[in-house]
C-alpha cells in the first residue's frame, strides 16, 4: 500500500481548546516524514489519535490501512511508539522495560536489542526511578527500535538527548531508512534534524497543516538568499519586484529573492558587474519562521 | 528558610479545597457522636450500663482505647478512639504529598531554584500539616464544648487529635528523606502508624500498660479527656515532633535532591522470560502493596484473635460480666459478635486494598505509563483487567490470610467468615472502576465513598442510626459470621452490584481519551 497513514481534516477539541482544527497529514509507505510545528501546535494530540488512544471528534484517519480506533490491537503489532515524554516505573530496570514493551509488542530482536543499547550508552541494569529524562529516552528509543515493526513514531524523540546520542538517533534512522521498507514519523521541533533525516515533512500550527511536501518542493516556496560583490551598486535594486531585506556596503549587498522574481533580479545583477557571489536556498527555519512570525499568537493544546 | 511563607501559602492554595474539607468533616464527627450518645444513652443509669460492659472488657479497648468513665464526655473520647489515627494518616500523607511527591514530579526542581531554602520546602509542608492539625483540634474543642460537656474536656480532646497529626506530620517528614520515591516514603509511614496503633492496642488490652505510652496514638487517649485533663502530654507531643523534624532536616542536608538515604541497587540488565504479559506487570507493580496489606492486617489478625481468647478467659473468670454480655449478645454469641466485628474491619480494610489497586489504573494513566503500553498489541480491557485482577483475586487473597492468622490465634477456622465480607469488598472495586471509566480526574472519590461506609458501619451501627441510613453500606448487608445466618440473596445482589458498576467501568474506559484531555 501506497499510504502508512492518511489524516483527512482531523479536528479534535479538549473544553473550549481546540487541539486539531482540520489538520491533514499523509506519510507514504517507506519514507522518513518529519511532522514539525511549535509546542502546542496539535503533534501530540495527532499522534495519539493515529495510535487510537484519543478519538478524533471530525476527521478520518488511517493507519496501515485500518482504523486507529477500532483495530488498535491488530494494528499495534505493526508499529512502535516513543512518546514525547518517557516515564518508566520506577521499580522496573531499563532492560526489563525494553524487553517487557518489545514481547507485548509480539517480539524483540535480541541482536538488535544489544547493539543499540551499546550504540546508546545505556546502562539497562538502573532502576526506572534513577534515570534521567535522556536515559528514560533512549530507554524507549531502543525498546521501539529493537522492534521489527512497519512503522515507527516518534515524538519529539531528541528532546533530552545530548549531542553525541541526537547523533545516533540520526545515525540509526538513516539506516532505518537506506533499509527501504520501514516508515518513519518523526514529529520534532529541531530543524536541523528533520533536514538531515526527512524525505518529506508537514509544517502544522495551531491544529491545522500549513505547508507539506519534499523539502525541496517547499523550498520553491521560499525566498533565496543572495550574497553579491558587485563592480557598482545599482540604486533601483531595492524597486525590483521580489527582492527583499536589501542591506549594502560598499560594493557588497545582501539580500533575499523570492523565487519567481529569482532570473530578475540575476540579470540585474550581472548588467552591475558580477565579482562574486554566493547564492543559498531557504533553510528548513526560514520556512518555518513564514508560518509563525507575522502571524497572530495562538494558545492550543499539544 | 527564605521562601517558607511563600511555600506554605503555594501548599495552602493547593490544597484550599482538600483541607478544609477533610477538617470540616471530621470535625462534624464527633459533634454528631455527641448527639446520638445523647439520645441513646439518655439517662446516667444507662451510661453506667455501658460503662461496666465496655471498660472492663479488653476487647473492646483494642479498637477504641481506653474508657475512662461513665460521663457523656468519656463515651464520646471513647467513640472517637479511632480518630487519632485518621488524623495521623492524613498528616503524614499531607507532608509527603507536599515534599517527596513533589520532588519526584520534578516541581520541587522548579522551586527549589528560585530564592528559597534548603529546607523551605520540608519547612512549609510540616507548618502546613501541623496547622491544619490545630485548627481541627480547636474547632472539635469548641464544637464539642458548645454542646453542654466540659470546654476543658472538649479542647483535651481535640488537641490530643491535633498531637497524633503533628507526631505523624514530623514522621512523614523522616520518611520523605529515607526512601526512594513517593510511595516508599508513604509505605514506611503508614507502618509506623499501625506499629503506633498496635503498640496502643496492646497497651490497652493487656497487663503492659506502658507499650502505650510508646505510641503517639496512645499520647492522644492519655490526654485523659473529660477525666482530670493530663495536659503535659502535649508537651511530650510536641518535643517528639520538634525532634523528628530536626532529624528530617538533617537527613535532608545530607541527601541530593531526588536521592535516598537507602541506597539504590542495580537490577537485571534484562526481564525474565515471565515478564510478557500485562497481567505479568500488573503482578511487578502490585505485589508489594498486596504483600504489606496482607502482612499488617495478619498481624493485626493475630492480635485480635489473641485478645479474643483473652477475652474468654476474663469471661470464665468473672461470672457476672459474662452474663451481661450474653444477655447483650443472645445466647453465647458475644465472642462471636466480638469476631463479626472484627471481621467488618477487616473486610473495610481489604475494601480499602481494593480501592488502592484499582485505582492503579487511573495512577497509570495519570503518570504517562499506560501510553506506552496501550501503544503495542495489549487491548484497554486487557490491561484494565491485568489491574482488576489484584483487586478482586487480590482482595480475597488478603481476606483468606487474614482470616487464617485470627483464626490461629483464636483456635478456629475463620477463614468463612473473613470470605464472606468479600462481595461487599468487590462492590467498592467496582464502584472505583467506574469513577477511573467514568470521570478520571476525580477516581480518587473512590475513598470518599470507602470513608462514608467505614463512618457507616462502625460509628452508625454503634449509634442507632436509621436503617435505611446504614443500608447504603454493602457491609451493612453482609452475614455476620461467625454467629450470624448465611444467606445467598445479599452475597447474589452485591456481586451483581459490583459487576455492573465494573463493568459500566470498563465501558467508559474503552471510549474514552487516554490520558483523558
């Protein structure tokens, strides 16, 4: 099947909040899908509606071509889960907590299971109570990883995680992924993560999908940023329509240009004397920044 | 201590609505004792009736402590002997609430950064506790005095109640520093509260009248209340607390936040094969509270039984006592009225039990512990029941075993009759099921309704009130064994109670949002 989940106008309201307010969401079958947006923007709440644990009150979900509400139990076996903020009982050790999760899953891979708590760091054999929140992480990573599953989500899966250990996270997802057959839905708010790892992402906010695609589809959409010496500066720069944030000195401007006006501006620039220049596309923050800097403030749940 | 007043006031606003609650209503209580003694003990005669049945006769002093008269006020003392250590209770749970719970959620971190003590934290749970403790003991001394018995009389008793909640407010405060976690901290205070009430029973009931006065329970009965005010003892009472908390401050200096004095061992890098089931890890996560309930209330069953026997003996050596509590009983069935009664305790006891492992599931739920699990192949019913599992199997368990100590020490089976308080006990794990399907935010109500029917059954019954009233109770509607006529409709009706409301439960909880939004 073409498609690991589908979420078609999801709306879901706690007391007068709404957490989901139509938000779209399509992961296909094989791909890293990085589903981005600020605290409070619905990730969460969408999460646990495609795991089944929360009923969406509009909207229709699929997940691995069932229902996520009434087949949870036959879908479950197919997925994991790391949730966003990991507890673990207190008197369970770490090892323990991943077999216990990996069996009432239906299996865990042992070899896989030793090799990852190495590549973690992770000592299995401490109580659940004297973990700290990056070890309780990587105690639930391992645990989904180890997993032979078709789909793995996770939740803000770094958040704790020093930089070494973000750097196996990525690591063991690009391996996940060069694998081919295994879908991956990662929700976060560090960009550079989902750049590094995703094929496609959905940008959401405040419960609804704003922007969703290839990264490099999105980046069409965004400005390109423009670094130039010039032999002189023309003055009408500034006019051309497209061009924006022009700052000069000297013979050197910078600036940025949205894409249509993009061969433009190029030409007027070249009819100046060309140097130098360096040219960028739209980070994956630029992007982001469009949809949340101008905009008005908005409170929704997670 | 900078930043104890605005810890306290955090404390005090947290609990705006807990506290007064539970000081209101149990400061009705023994107005309302007052008045039913009143009606059914009217004239001085009778009072002296109940006083020769009751104070000479040790079983009845395990339960309330000693009788120290025939006046209106030492029935009342005597009524409310059980109420110092609810206070107590709630004490101690109040000052670990307040710190170690705290701490464990990662609040006390938040707190403790900003310009606040060392210690303010501790410092602002046990003020707290210990205030909430006065005022309760103050409003019993003047709700109690304003109805025509002695002011002095009145406050001794009140301020013994409010001693027994700062003792065990101070204990709670040693316990929080000892233990890893919340639970632990509870655990160890709770046993020092009934090795309190033990050591207070025994007192009482046997020759060792000073295993009493090493109890802070005992302290509160031997305020003497309405029979020349032994007011000293409060400050023996005080001092104790001024000393636990100074041994609380202590140990907390020299702990980390989050750490234990009792150190942490490393455990398997790997589970056991068993461990592949919810029902596996419903055992891991239940077992320790069922062992220690069915290890105390064995105990407790021991010293019962083993009363009950002395009871017997007094009964053999003082002809004209037996006779009155014969006539009182019918026929010879007041050693077997002694052991119903103590059969309701317990079977209110392992309602409680009851009631603590199904709200497992709702503590599950609330600490982000059940999401993981619901995530892979286990269904919601599967590991609801995993839970239910020890409320109802576990339940019967801690009856049988309980049953067997008393019934040991007594020299009969009494394993029957502690079975026989078991529908009414899985009528409240059914109830609780339904509050966790039904509104989860307020499970805990479960122990409101637990409380209501502990008043019921061992305040009301005493106290003659209406039938209908007591009807509420599932143990009113029990067999009173041994002694009583067995009969299956009730057993029938309160099952089928249980399994509808648990039932209903799980229905809830299958369409409900987990966490609930």
């Amino acid at each position: 099947m073409a498609e690991a989940i589908t979420a078609d106008g999801l709306t879901k309201a706690f007391g007068p909040v709404k957490a989901l307010d139509g938000l779209d969401l399509t992961v296909h079958t094989g791909e890293v899908h990085g589903f981005l947006g600020p605290n409070g923007a619905g990730k969460t709440t969408t999460i646990r509606v495609l795991l089944g644990l929360m009923r969406a009150d509009g909207g229709r979900a699929t997940l691995l071509g069932g229902d996520p509400w009434t087949d949870a139990t036959e879908l479950h076996p197919r997925l994991a889960y790391v949730p966003g903020d990991v507890t673990l009982w207190p008197n369970l050790t770490g090892g323990e907590v991943i077999d216990l999760l990996g069996r009432l899953r239906g299996g865990l891979d042992g070899k896989r299971r030793a090799e990852l708590v190495e590549r973690f760091d992770l000592d299995p054999r401490k109580k659940g109570r004297t973990y700290s929140k990056g070890n309780r992480q990587k105690v639930a990573l391992v645990a989904a990883l180890a997993s032979d599953v078709e789909l793995l989500i996770f939740d803000e899966p770094t958040s704790g995680l020093d930089p070494l250990m973000e750097e196996v996270f990525r690591e063991v997802v690009e391996e996940e992924r060069d694998r081919g057959d295994r879908t991956v839905l990662l929700s976060s708010h560090i960009l550079s993560e989902v750049e590094a790892l995703c094929d496609r992402v959905t940008i959401v906010r405040a419960g609804k999908t704003v922007e969703s695609g290839t990264l490099d589809e999105l980046r069409h959409l965004g400005r390109i940023t423009i670094d130039a010496s010039l032999a002189h500066v023309p003055a009408d720069l500034a006019a051309l329509p497209g061009v924006h944030d022009l700052s000069s000195y000297g013979s050197h401007v910078h600036l940025s240009v949205d894409q249509p006006a993009l061969d433009d501006v190029m030409r007027h620039l070249a009819e100046a004397g060309l140097r130098n220049l360096v040219s960028r596309p739209p980070t994956l923050e630029e992007l982001f920044l469009r949809h949340y800097r101008h905009d008005e403030p908005v409170g929704a749940a997670r | 201590m900078t930043g104890t007043w605005s810890l306290l006031r955090l404390v005090l606003r947290r609990d705006r609505l807990l506290m007064p609650l539970w000081i209101v209503c149990l400061a009705i209580a023994p107005m309302g004792y007052l008045s039913s003694i009143k009606a059914a003990y009217p004239d001085a005669a009778a009072r002296q009736h109940f006083y020769d049945l009751n104070a000479s006769s040790a079983t009845f002093l395990v339960r309330n402590g000693p009788l120290y008269g025939s006046s209106v006020g030492n029935l009342l003392a005597w009524q409310c002997g059980f109420v110092p250590v609810v206070v107590g209770l709630i004490a101690l749970l109040t000052v670990v609430r307040h710190t170690r719970t705290e701490e464990e959620a990662g609040r006390r971190e938040l707190t403790g950064a900003t310009v606040v003590g060392r210690h303010a934290g501790l410092a602002a749970a046990v003020l707290a506790a210990c205030g909430a403790c006065l005022v309760y003991g103050i409003l019993v001394g003047l709700g109690v005095g304003a109805q025509g018995v002695p002011f002095a009389g009145a406050f001794a008793l009140g301020l013994g109640f409010s001693l027994a909640g700062w003792v065990f407010a101070a204990v709670g405060a040693v316990a929080a520093q000892l233990t890893w976690g919340a639970s632990g901290a509870r655990g160890a205070g709770i046993g020092v509260l009934v090795l309190a009430f033990l050591l207070r029973a025994a007192g009482d009931s046997g020759s060792a009248g000073w295993l009493a006065w090493l109890s802070p329970i005992g302290w509160a009965h031997r305020m003497r209340p309405f029979a020349g005010e032994q007011w000293w003892v409060l400050l023996l009472a005080v001092s104790a607390t001024g000393s636990l908390v100074v041994l609380a401050v202590a140990l907390s200096a020299r702990r980390d936040l989050g750490a234990a004095l009792l150190p942490a061992r490393l455990g398997r890098s790997g589970a056991r094969a068993s461990l592949r089931s919810p029902l596996a890890l419903a055992w891991r996560l239940q077992r320790g509270t069922l062992l220690v309930w069915t290890g105390c209330l064995a105990l407790v069953g021991l010293l019962m039984g083993g009363v009950a026997q002395n009871v017997a003996e007094t009964m053999r050596d003082n002809k004209a006592v037996a006779d009155v509590l014969s006539r009182l009983g019918g026929g010879g069935g007041v050693m077997d009225a002694y052991l119903a009664g103590t059969m309701t305790l317990f079977g209110l006891a392992a309602a409680g039990y009851a009631v603590q492992a199904t709200l497992k599931l709702r503590a599950e739920e609330a600490g982000g512990r059940a999401e993981p699990v619901l995530a892979t192949a286990v269904g919601r019913i599967g590991w609801a029941l995993a839970h239910l599992t020890f409320a109802l199997a576990g339940s019967a368990f801690l009856l049988t075993v309980t049953g067997l100590a008393t019934g040991l020490a007594y020299g009969a089976s009494l394993v029957p009759a502690a079975l026989a308080q078991l529908p009414a006990v899985w009528v409240l794990a059914g109830l609780s099921t339904l509050l966790v399907g039904l509104v989860p935010r307020f499970a805990a109500a479960a122990w409101g309704l637990l409380g209501a029917f502990l008043l019921l059954s061992l305040v009301g019954s005493a106290l003659r009130w209406n039938e209908v009233v007591l009807g509420i109770s599932p143990f009113q509607h029990l067999a009173r064994l041994p002694g009583g006529t067995f009969s299956v409709t009730p057993v029938l009706w309160l099952v089928a109670i249980a399994l509808v409301a648990g039932i209903g439960g799980l229905a809830a909880l299958r369409r409900r949002d987990i966490p609930v939004g």
